[in-house]
C-alpha cells in the first residue's frame, strides 16, 4: 500500500520561505505518476496549489502561487518538493501532496491539479503564516 508522507511545515513570517517534501514509501507506485499538492485553509474548500508530471518536466501552478512556488521531484529519493518564497498570510493552510490514480505516458505536454485525477493522499502538513 503506497503512503506518502508531507514535512516540511511550520511557522514562518510573511514573506518568509519554507521547503515542503512529499514521499513515498514505495517507489515503484511513486515514480511513473504525476503528483499534486493541494491546501486546505480552515473553513476553505480544497484548492489546488501546483502540479508535476512523472519526468518532472512539466508543472502547473494556481494562479495564487505563480511566482512564489516551485514544484521539482527527485525519482531517486522518490520524493516532490515544493518550494515555497514570498510566503503570505492567505497561504496559511494544511498542505497535502497526492499521486494520480492513473500512471502517466512518458511524455506530457502539460498536466492537471484537478484533485479528483488524484488518490492517494498523505496526511498533510501544517502551514502557518503569520503578518
């Protein structure tokens, strides 16, 4: 059974920057997907924040956090890093990481963060930006 794990979160000041990592604890369900990171903000619904294909070569990102955030994954620590600068108060949320349900072709030439393309889901990551 495939778990992915988020670190990463904490408290940091506005326009502050943290690192967020997602990983997996197999890799063979890890590597050939495209993989997402989602938030959640309390009293919030779900919002898409960015998303990256299997190569990695490819990303998307919400129109809030164009600018800011970078996506990038690391096949051989099976892991997906976003990075996160400029950090403001409205991005104070749980963020999670999740793997699409269907395995990526090789070769994208863009992705989606729609979260129900997505399955399995970690168990998220607390993000507080204080002003």
């Amino acid at each position: 059974q495939l778990q992915l794990v988020e670190s990463g979160g904490g408290l940091v000041q506005s326009g502050g920057s943290l690192r967020l990592s997602c990983t997996a604890t197999s890799g063979f369900a890890f590597r050939d997907y495209g993989i997402g990171w989602f938030r959640q903000a309390p009293g919030k619904e779900r919002e898409e924040v960015a998303c990256i294909s299997r190569s990695g070569g490819v990303t998307a990102y919400a129109d809030s956090v164009k600018g800011r955030f970078t996506l990038s994954r690391d096949k051989a620590k099976n892991a997906v890093y976003l990075e996160m600068n400029n950090l403001k108060s409205e991005d104070t949320a749980v963020y999670y990481c999740a793997r699409k349900t269907n395995r990526e072709v090789l070769t994208v030439s863009s992705v989606t963060c729609n979260s129900v393309e997505y399955t399995y889901w970690g168990q998220g990551t607390q993000v507080t930006v204080s002003s």
